[in-house]
C-alpha cells in the first residue's frame, strides 16, 4: 500500500470535527445525558423489584468474609475459622466490607430494608449508572447532538434483559464486573477514535483496568489479550516492535498491582489460585467451549441476534470508525470465549454473561445509529421496522425467563439462613451443645447465621475438601469427613449424597443418629447428629419433632417466597423459634 493511500485511510478513521457548542447546549446536553443515564437506572431498578428482596447464596459467603475483614479478623469465614480464600471477588468483597465499617451494611435497617439486602443492591445499580455514563463517553463521540437518544436506549434495552438485572442486583459482583470491562473497552473505543491507543498512559490504563476486573472475577484475566489485540488490528509494518513495546508495558502494568495480590494469596494461603476455583475444577477448554455461547444466543433470540450481529458488522466494514468500533468489540468477544471456557455454572440466567449483555448492547446501539445516520430516509423506517420485529420474540422470551425466575429464584440466602443456619442452631440449643459443628454444601446464609464450625462439602471455603475434589478423591473426602472431621451434624440434600456418597456410607450409620431423612427414591439424604453429642434420648426426639414440623415449614415456606427477606439481620446464633 503506498504512502498517500495509507494516509487517506487513516483519514477515513479520523474523527469528524464537531460544530461548536454554545453554553446553553452543553448545559442542555448535560442535563439530557444526566436523564438519559437516571431513565436507564431507574427502569433497570423497577425491573428489579420483581425480584423482590432477593439475594443468591453465593454472594452471603463474600459478606461473611467482608464481616470478618471489617472486624478485623482476617480472611476468614467466621470467627476461629483458619484463613481460606473462600471468595473469589476480592474488590466486591472490599466494598462491602467499607460498607460496614460506614454502618451501611450487616448492622441492621437501612431506610426501613435490611442493609444486607438494600446496600449490595444500591452498589448494583450504582455501577449500573457507571456503565450508561461510560456507554455516554463513547455515544458522545460520534453523536454529539444526540448521545443522550442513544444512552437512553442502551439504558432501556439492557433493563429488558432479565439476566442483566437479576445478577446486578443479586448481591454477586456482577455490576462492579461489568461496569470494569466496559471501562477497558470504552477506554480503547476512545483511544483508538482518537489516534491515540499507542501512548503510555493509555497502555498503563488498559493494564491496570484489566488488573481491576481480574480481582473481581476470575475471568477478567482473559481481557489482558484486548489491548495487544486492538494494537494487533492497527499495527503497520514499520511499527511493529513500537506496537509491541507498548503492549509489553500494558502487561508489566496489569502484573504490578495483580502480581502484588497473588503473592499475598500465596503467602497467606500457600496457593495460587483462589479455594473456589480450585474446588472447581477449572480446566482447558474442550469442545463444548465452542458450543456453549449458543446458550446465549438462544437467550436472547435468534431474530435478534442475528439483526444485532448484522448491523455491527456492517458498521466494522462501512462505517467511518470502523477501528474503534473492532476495539469496543474486541472484550465482547472475549466475553463470549470465556463464557463458553467457564465450567458451566448451576445458577440459573446465565451468570456470567453479564459482560456479554453490556458490551453487545452497546456495539449494536451504536452501530445502529450509525446505520440511521448513514442511509436515506426511507431506509431508516425500515431498518427500523426490522429492529423491532426481531426485538419481539426477545422480549417474549424475556418475559418467561423473568417469570420462571419469580417462581423459582436461585437458592436464596435466606433460605440457606434459616433452614441451615438457624436452623441447626436450634438443634444445638435442644441438645444442650456449646460447641459443635456442622458439615453442608450450603455457606452463605449459614454462614451468616450460625453459630456452629461449619465445615464446607463443596470445598469452595475448605482447602481440604477443595483439593480432595480436584484429584476426584472421594473415597478420601469421605475418610476426611469420618476419620477426622468428625462433625457434630451432617446435612446433604440435592445431588449432594449421590455426589459423594457421604450420606449413605455405612459410617453415617455406625456413627450418627438420623434427624429427619428426605422422603425420596434416590440416595438418602437429610439432617444428621452424632451419637455421642447426644446425651438425652428425650433431647433427640425433640430435634427429631423440630426437624419433621418447624424446619419442613422453613424450608417450605422459603420455597415458596423465595424473593422475602429473612428479618432486620443475619446474626450468628440466631434461632427459629419451635412450633408449640
């Protein structure tokens, strides 16, 4: 390519220079961004209080530990438990361990609402409005009179989808994630628009960014590929090695701050990896990482999928910025390859799409105003016509998949609070325990709430557990669980015994006395209590009676309002008071 050639397509990228703004209009443009981002939170919030009060089980572990972090007891899951990195979410779990030390959250109400469950919520819609202002950086830049048109319905569409705002407001680091990548991407979007992606503080940036987003999700490392690749699609023959040094310099700068906190996880844990995902099993992608992404697809809606896939495309072919717009997509499609490499996760909405959603709303919203801005009159209609009648089966199946939540939300926190943590607390009290402990596959409510050692089946919280489940050893987690835990109580249910055969292994037999056993066809599972914490055959009868009527009326009654919270606080020794 020659000299005057190259230099007319970089012509072509170049920002279009943009008429001068009086006063009044920035003031105007102001005041309609501020409502465009304040419309967007608020029908995102609305969508949300179909959810009611709502809090997923997982995201009661990460409060467990931010109250131990705010009291000052180190990484622990309660007081007297030995240090496990049983979070995976280190920056999400900082909040809301600033939350308390502010009174804001885990001391009791907040504006008349649990702070457990009001605080996380509001920090999720807080960064939800992080995420339409930056989705306004980049409108702002290639619609400067009508950026508010297209953060609105950014805003507006990513209120409709159910898994956007089902995991934001779950009190998971959902938002914080997302708000994250977006920033990266927007960050390139603009530097690259710009002329400008080949400077050092945009290099240290997109590190430390992407630094950021890998202390709160596990899979935030797959993003430091976004910058070397957006560099990847500009670089020119001579510039290579210059390309090179500036993305070498972007991951010196990711590996400081990332190093940093992987040496004190080391030093204080003696492992690389955080215990969740350990206990997990992450491994390489196999086939069905290829697959995988299909889910969302399928979510979404094919006709709309493929509208929105058509009208970026033809915006990274035809449209002026055509660069910037492949550096605002490049995260996207990192998303996807994580989304699809993750071991798939049991919650329901796919949780980790999160990303996914922010990222392809935004290219497609953008790309889509281009193509209005672009062809003739006549052509707007129907491009327009054909968004919508693709939008319509979407929204039908957002539709269900919302309802199908509402019946059936996620395991609650506070289901786990009270038939697990409370729960058992009580069985202690009526057999006269001080100290006892409690093996179960459930720790964030329970956490919470109980006063019991608690001794954590799947390992996530348990480095013993979470190695033993790496290697498939469950022969030894079964002699680990018998031979030396030795807990007081033992609760399985779900796929848990067929899983680990820990309930019906004769030693459950020979060494525990059944509580309440779940009526079922399959492995047994239940409550169990050792036979020698029991010194009273009268005591146990009593558990027995408290097991058969007031726990089956929890756990009833929180399968069947799922989305209530579980009182003003989640304390440790909290009980549920017997039936009469």
């Amino acid at each position: 390519m020659t000299a005057s050639a190259l230099s007319e397509a970089s012509e072509r990228d170049l920002p279009e220079p943009d008429a001068p703004e009086t006063a009044r209009g920035l003031r105007h443009g102001w005041i309609a961004a501020t409502l465009a981002v304040l419309a967007g939170v608020a029908a995102v919030a609305w969508h949300a209080t179909r959810y009611g009060h709502w809090i997923v089980d997982d995201a009661a572990i990460t409060f467990s530990y931010s109250r131990s972090f705010a009291d000052g007891l180190g990484p622990v899951l309660q007081p007297g438990a030995p240090p496990v990195e049983g979070f995976s979410d280190p920056t999400w779990m900082v909040l809301l361990a600033l939350g308390k030390l502010a009174g804001l959250f885990d001391h009791g109400l907040l504006f008349g609402l649990p702070d457990y469950v009001l605080f996380p919520k509001l920090l999720g819609l807080l960064f939800t409005a992080g995420i339409l202002i930056l989705g306004h950086v980049a409108a702002r830049q290639l619609f400067p009179r009508r950026a508010w048109v297209a953060t609105l319905a950014f805003g507006l569409t990513l209120a409709t989808i159910p898994s956007f705002v089902i995991w934001v407001v779950s009190g998971l680091e959902n938002s914080l994630f997302a708000f994250a990548v977006l920033g990266l991407a927007v960050l390139l979007f603009s530097a690259v628009r710009q002329e400008r992606a080949l400077t050092p503080k945009i290099a240290v940036a997109a590190g430390v960014i992407v630094a950021f987003a890998a202390l709160t999700r596990p899979e935030g490392l797959i993003y430091m590929a976004s910058y070397p690749i957006v560099l990847l699609f500009g670089v020119r023959r001579e510039g290579f090695w210059r390309s090179f040094r500036f993305a070498l310099l972007s991951i010196v700068a990711f590996a400081v701050p990332f190093g940093a906190y992987v040496a004190w996880r080391y030093s204080e844990f003696h492992r690389l990896l955080a215990n969740p995902s350990v206990a997990k099993k992450q491994g390489l992608p196999d086939i069905y990482s290829i697959i995988r992404p299909g889910n969302l697809i399928a979510y979404a809606g094919v006709a709309g999928t493929v509208v929105l896939a058509a009208v970026v495309i033809w915006a990274m072919v035809r449209a002026p910025w055509r660069r910037a717009l492949i550096a605002l997509m490049t995260p996207f499609a990192l998303g996807v390859i994580a989304f699809g490499v993750m071991i798939p996760d049991w919650m329901a909405q796919n949780r980790f799409a999160t990303p996914v959603w922010v990222l392809g709303v935004l290219g497609g919203t953008l790309a889509f105003g281009e193509l209005l801005r672009t062809v003739k009159v006549r052509w707007r209609a129907v491009a327009s016509v054909v968004v919508v009648a693709a939008a319509i089966p979407s929204l039908v199946g957002f539709t269900h998949a919302s309802d199908e939540f509402v019946k059936s939300p996620t395991i609650p926190a506070c289901l786990v609070a009270d038939r697990f943590g409370r729960g058992f607390n009580t069985y202690a009290d009526l057999l006269g325990l001080q100290r006892a402990s409690l093996l179960l596959p459930d720790l964030g409510g329970s956490s919470m709430t109980s006063r019991l050692h608690l001794v954590d089946m799947a390992g996530l919280v348990d480095a013993d557990i979470a190695d033993l489940t790496k290697n498939d050893d469950i022969a030894g987690l079964r002699d680990y669980v018998f031979n030396q835990v030795k807990p007081t109580f033992i609760h399985s249910w779900g796929p848990w015994a067929a899983g680990n055969g820990i309930t019906v292994d004769p030693r459950v037999d020979r060494d525990y006395y059944p509580i309440f056993v779940y009526p079922s066809t399959g492995p047994r599972n239940g409550d169990f209590v050792r036979k020698d914490a029991v010194t009273d055959p009268a005591k146990l009868q009593a558990v027995r009676h408290y097991a058969a009527t007031t726990m089956m009326d929890v756990e009833a009654y929180r399968f069947g309002n799922g989305l209530n919270d579980c009182g003003p606080t989640m304390q440790p020794g909290q009980t549920v008071p017997p039936r009469p």
